[in-house]
C-alpha cells in the first residue's frame, strides 16, 4: 500500500507538471482558457501515447517493478540503491537506471494529464449557469476514462506486462484521445445566446462509424503484436519466411489472457503462433487501407467551399495512411528500427485524431 508521504510527493509532482501548460495558457487570449485549456489536453495526451510507446519500445515498462512509485519513491534519485542492486543482479534485466527514468516521467506525465483533467472540470463548474450541464458532465466522464486508464497502467506493471493489458491500456489511452477531441471541438454556446452554429453534414455517419471501428480493431492487432513481440515473427514482406499463406495458429496466437511470452499450459509461445499474430495485423491493414482511402475520396469528390475544413482532414488521412504503410513495412525490412516503430504508434494516434475530426461533419440521416 504505497505511503501518503509518497502520494503527496507524487501529487505535488502532477501540480508542477501541470502547472507548466496552465502558465503558457494563461498568457494566450487567442481563444477562452476553457477552450484552450482542452485542445492543451488533447496534445498532452497525443505526447502521453507516443511516449508511452517509447516506454514499451525500450522494454522499459519494469523498470520500476512497483507502482506508483519507484521501489516506494517518487523518483529514481531516491531508489538509486534499490536499481543498481537489481541491475547488478540481472545487467540484462527490466531496471536500470535509465529504464526507470524513462518509466517514471512516462507516469509523471500520465499524472500531468490527470491533474488537467481535474481543472478541466473546474472550470466546467464554474459554466454551470451560462454553458448548462453538458460540459461539467462531459468532463467528469473524462476524469472516469483516465482514472480507469490508470487502474490499466498499474496493472501493467503489477501482472508483469501482460500481453491483454497492456494492449488494453494503449487501446483505452487511445479512446480517451478521441473522447478529448471531441470534447475539445464541441461549440459549447451560452444558453441565453441566440447564436446557433450551423455546418455541413456531407458525411454518413454510418461509413464513418464502420471505418472507425475498423481502425480500432487494427490498432488492437497491432497493440497484440507489439505486446507479444511478434514484430519479427515475419522478418520479410511482403511473404512471411518466404510463403504467401505461412503456417499458422489462430488459438494459440489469440488466446488473450496469459503470460507474457508463455501460452496458457505454462510452456514458451510457439513461433508459428507469433507468425500468426503478425500475419493478421498484415492482412487486416489492407481492409483498414481501402475502407478509409474509400471514405477520404468519396469526401474529396463532392468537395465543396463549405466544407474546406473536412477537405484538409480528408486529404491528412490519405497522408497518414501512407506513413503507416512505410513505417509498417520499414519495421519488417530494417528489424524493428526505433524511429519508424515510434513514428508507427503516432500514426495510428494521428489517425484517431483525424477520424474524430472527420467526424464533426457526420450526418446520420440518408445522405
């Protein structure tokens, strides 16, 4: 049970994290520091993901074995005894220094974002009487997604970096991305304003849900291989060790509740079970590829002046397909090189990002 010495000292961390954003948004009036204030939330998230990324991409998720702090502190510095005795124990192992930095401003962040959450619904108080419910409730739904999203996170390091959670945590990271987003381009109009916003509804809000469960479900797949470590399982392309339809165990690969690198008898995951994860995601990404390149041209064919804003997110999402077929591939044909594995996970990011923004102009009667 972690002391309330340290979850002061933690608490007090997110307060300075924290603070920094608020700083800089207090000196720009472009916009009401409401509405500044989420769209910040939507880029410190967009930030939280790709680090979090960096975080598993380095194996750094152990290196501190316990949460939330580190061996008990809320920093590295004050766990240095307690690291290099594991890393002498065990060179190759989860902690090291370095590793535990990297796995404690990964939290510190997490906190960041939290702690804003919490002056987002704040400030969504203070509207009551102009704004009406909507925002406070809106808000306190965030708080819940990103305390559930922390429960997540402890239990990634808890259950030793268990393949279902920690796909589970990137995937609900992810949605509370796209929750931020909308909340973030909502018009929220006083209730005793006779302005009302009027836009162009030119797409169906049925294609658009369909292409973006599809795009959750790829982004599930490809979570599951990089959580089982099956970048490699097929080290070439597009065949995978040189066959066209390779060998395969759909039950082993997707048995989803068991032990990192282990299947379910306890014994060391099969490589053609590996194989089989990996293949899915590459036979999956082509279903993802044509529904959205399908929904981005059939926006830019009727393109018209009215919907100029839709157009440029229609034409982010074709540019965003493209990057993760390069970096896709790349992390087949160069063994899994940091950066396009990186660039990979923000690019899944970006296109949630995109779809939600896609989805503002979404109609779900008859088109």
């Amino acid at each position: 049970m972690p002391s309330f010495v340290l979850l002061l000292e933690l608490a007090l961390i997110a307060v300075v994290f924290a603070g920094l954003p608020l700083a800089y948004l207090w000196t720009r009036p472009s916009y009401s520091l409401f509405q500044r204030l989420n769209w910040v939330l939507v880029f410190m998230t967009f930030d939280l993901i790709v680090f979090g990324a960096f975080t598993r991409l380095t194996d750094s998720g152990l290196g501190c074995p316990d949460w939330p702090g580190c061996y008990g502190n809320s920093n590295p510095l004050h766990a240095l005894g307690d690291i290099k005795q594991a890393e002498h124990l065990l060179p190759d192992g989860p902690v090291t220094v370095m590793k535990a930095w990297i796995e404690m401003i990964h939290r510190y962040l997490a906190m960041t974002v939290g702690a804003l959450i919490l002056v987002q619904v704040g400030v969504a108080f203070t509207k009551l009487k102009s704004l009406g419910k909507g925002p406070l409730l809106g808000s306190l739904g965030l708080l819940l997604l990103v305390c559930i999203q922390g429960a997540f996170g402890a239990w990634t390091v808890t259950l030793k970096l268990q393949p279902i959670i920690v796909s589970l945590h990137l995937i609900l990271a992810l949605f509370l991305l796209a929750a931020l987003t909308a909340y973030a381009q909502q018009v929220w109009v006083e209730k005793n304003s006779s302005v009302r916003v009027l836009r162009v509804r030119s797409v169906s809000g049925l294609m658009w849900l369909s292409a973006f469960a599809i795009l959750f479900c790829q982004i599930f797949l490809g979570a599951w291989v990089s959580t089982n470590y099956a970048v490699l399982a097929c080290p070439d392309f597009p065949t995978c060790l040189g066959s066209v339809w390779p060998e395969t165990n759909w039950q082993e690969g997707f048995t989803l509740w068991r032990q990192l690198g282990l299947n379910t008898q306890g014994e060391f995951i099969s490589p053609v079970a590996l194989q089989t994860i990996h293949w899915a995601h590459r036979l999956f990404a082509s279903l993802v590829l044509i529904v959205l390149s399908v929904l981005a041209w059939r926006i830019l064919r009727q393109s018209n002046p009215a919907t100029e804003g839709l157009n440029r997110f229609a034409k982010l999402l074709l540019s965003l397909l493209s990057l993760q077929i390069i970096t896709g591939i790349s992390n087949v044909i160069f063994q899994w090189p940091l950066v396009a594995a990186l660039l990979h996970t923000a690019g899944s990011a970006a296109l949630v990002f995109c779809m939600v923004r896609i989805g503002y102009w979404t109609s779900w009667k008859r088109l």
